[in-house]
C-alpha cells in the first residue's frame, strides 16, 4: 500500500443550490436532488454524473453516497470525481471507511471543506487491487439492493390484498354480503386497544447472559436493520421490552419517520428500547396488525396526536386509541392464510440481507485498512 493525500487521486468540486421550484417529490421526474443526508428530491437539471456525493454540513457533515449516473449537487455537498473512472467505486468505500465527519470543522455545526479533504492522508492499494475491492464490494451493496427489491414485491402484494379487502370491500364473496352504513354486515368499529396488548412484558434482571438489543436508530421503515449484543451489566438503560412472534415495535419518538418492524420468530434474548411500544396481537392475526401499523393512516394518527415540537413523540396509550374497521374472524383468518407465507418468506429475505451487511462490515474496514490480505479473497457468490 502507498500513503498519498487526496488530491492525488480525487477532484473536489462544491455542489450548487438549487431553487425548491425546480425539485419535486415525484420520482419519475428527472434525476436524484442530492443535500447533504442523501437524496433530498428529483429534477429535471443534473449538474454531475458518476461520482461520489459527500454531505458538507451539519449532522450528516461527511456522509458518504454513490451515484451512477447523472444528478444534482446541492450546495450542502461536495462531489467527489477519482481521476481514474476505474477507481471510483473503491474511493466511494474507502471514504466510508475514513469516518470523514470526524476532520470537520465549526463551531456552531459541522463543516468539511475541499481544502481538508485535499490534503487528508491515506494508505490506497495497488491500481489492480483497488479495481478488485470496488468490484467486490459493489457486489455486496447490488446483491442486497437484489433482495430489497424482492422484499418490496411481497410487500406490494400484501398491501394490495389488504387495500383490496379491507379499504375496497372487494373480499372474496363480497357480493353476496349486505352492507350497514356504508360497512360490511358484521365489521365493527372498534379501537387497537380491544384487539393488542401494549409493552406486555418485560425482561427480568438476570435473565438472560447476554442480549441482542434493538434500539430506535436500527429500526428503518418496516425492518429491523442490525442488533447489538450487549452482556447485562454493558446494556443501555432503555434495554427492557420483551418480544415474540407476531409482536409489531413502533417508534414512540417522531412517528412521521415510520419506524417500525414485525417480528417473526426471534431469539429469545432479543430486547428492544423503550422507545418502542410493543403492540402484540389477542384477537386479531399478526398479519392484519402488521398491515395497520404500515399504512399511512395509522402514521398520520400518530402524527397527529404526538406531543412535542422538537421532540414529538407519543404514548402506548395513543397507539391503544387509534380507531380502525375490524372485519369479522372468517375473513381475517382467511387474509392470514394468503400474507402469512408471504411475510415468512419476506424474513428469510431479511435475514439473507442482514447476513450480507455483517459480512461488508466486517471486510470493509479489514480490508480497507490492508489489515486482510487481499489475496484472501478470490469471489464474492
């Protein structure tokens, strides 16, 4: 390995603001709108393609993106070109790997300017092993996009046979059912706290020798994303709720971020924050419950209710008051039968996926570092 500054390898270019009339929200619009924590909207300008997006300021200061392609660069960026096409992809992972938040500067908030960068050392592999290393972890971050994509087909498919059923009226048989003000003879308007049990149990002190924890930042929309394993005495204070199979968590903080994740077949030990209301399902099939805790109405609610300007959040007990339709047993054991595969088969996905993050955050700093020989590794499948 050879120890060279940035700008040996890499130009640095500051983004440029764009006005919020020419970005929309509407994805098939144009190309991707970059700030500084990632995409931010879409137009129909670009002003870079095929190069890395660095966040310049604030909480995001020194993020690190990919983009393939055409987009625009806000002025809360910086683009990043490597003078060699071929070495894009490993500086995209190797600035990922340098923690580029910890050179920034100010006071007030994070900043990362060209002039740092530039000059920031660090150890590169040869031209070859690097072409190697951008191809291989390339590889690892398509593979996973593979599988979310597959992930989102059976999500679709569960969503739609919920709308299907449960907002349309369109579920088997329906014409042969009569309806009472405007609902489905036998459905009822009822509240989740007739058909779930809240936070229903808690881990003792000394149950278990060590925990898998899941706190409020590893949670995405609809997926657990990692777990920290943590022996009693080093676990965070908010370390306490108890899940099993078929429970939902729900962030209680800034509910219009969606967090949330179904839980299917756990580990015993897994522990997740406080931060959560755990909903598990009495009367109701865990499918039925998952599909209300991921549709846009409940969000909204939450939304709605949650107390706090900078910090809103809610309580289990408004989770326990949102109002809902409750179809009758027949038809929710029936929607079971149909989404239950399809949400096994989504976690099986899930875990394939989780499998191929441990696996790049385990290589990526060993190898970036020149820790693991290259020659170690011969393919990724």
């Amino acid at each position: 390995m050879q120890l060279i500054n940035l700008d040996e390898k890499l130009d640095f270019f500051n983004g440029k603001a764009i006005s919020k009339k020419e970005m929309t929200v509407d994805q098939s619009v144009g190309f991707k709108v970059y700030g500084s924590n990632g995409v931010i909207g879409f137009s129909e300008k670009y002003n870079h393609e095929n190069a890395i997006v660095i966040g310049r300021v604030g909480a995001y200061c020194g993020s690190v993106q990919y983009e393939v392609g055409k987009f625009w660069s806000t002025d809360n960026t910086i683009v990043c070109r490597s003078k060699d096409l071929n070495d894009l992809a490993y500086f995209y992972f190797l600035l990922d790997f340098m923690n580029l938040n910890q050179h920034a500067g100010g006071a007030a908030q994070p900043l990362l300017t060209q002039s740092v960068l530039n000059t920031l050392k660090v150890s590169i592999h040869e031209s070859n092993e690097r072409l190697f290393l951008g191809n291989f972890f390339s590889n690892i971050d398509e593979a996973i996009k593979l599988i979310r994509e597959q992930i989102s087909v059976y999500e679709k498919l569960i969503e739609g046979h919920f709308k299907e059923w449960f907002i349309n009226f369109k579920f088997p048989n329906h014409e042969q059912v009569n309806f009472v003000d405007g609902a489905p003879e036998g459905w009822k308007v009822c509240f989740l706290k007739e058909v779930i049990a809240t936070n229903p149990s808690s881990m003792k002190k000394g149950e278990f020798e060590n925990i898998l924890y899941v706190d409020i930042s590893s949670v995405g929309e609809g997926e657990i994303e990692s777990v920290t394993k943590y022996s009693p005495g080093d676990a965070p204070g908010r370390a306490k709720r108890k899940v099993q199979h078929g429970d939902v968590i729900w962030s209680c903080v800034r509910p219009n971020r969606k967090q949330f994740a179904l839980i299917q077949n756990p580990q015993e030990n897994l522990i997740v924050s406080t931060g959560f209301t755990v909903l598990r399902p009495t009367k109701i099939p865990f499918s039925f419950l998952a599909c209300i805790a991921a549709s846009d109405d409940f969000s909204s609610y939450l939304t709605s209710v949650a107390q706090g300007a900078a910090y809103p959040a809610v309580t289990y007990k408004d989770f326990e008051e949102f109002e809902f339709l409750l179809p009758t047993d027949d038809l929710l054991n029936e929607y079971h039968k149909i989404t239950q595969p399809m949400y096994e088969q989504v976690k099986v996905l899930q875990m394939q996926n989780e499998k191929l993050r441990e696996l790049k955050e385990t290589l990526l700093p060993r190898l970036m570092s020149g820790e693991l020989d290259i020659s170690k590794i011969s393919s990724i499948e």
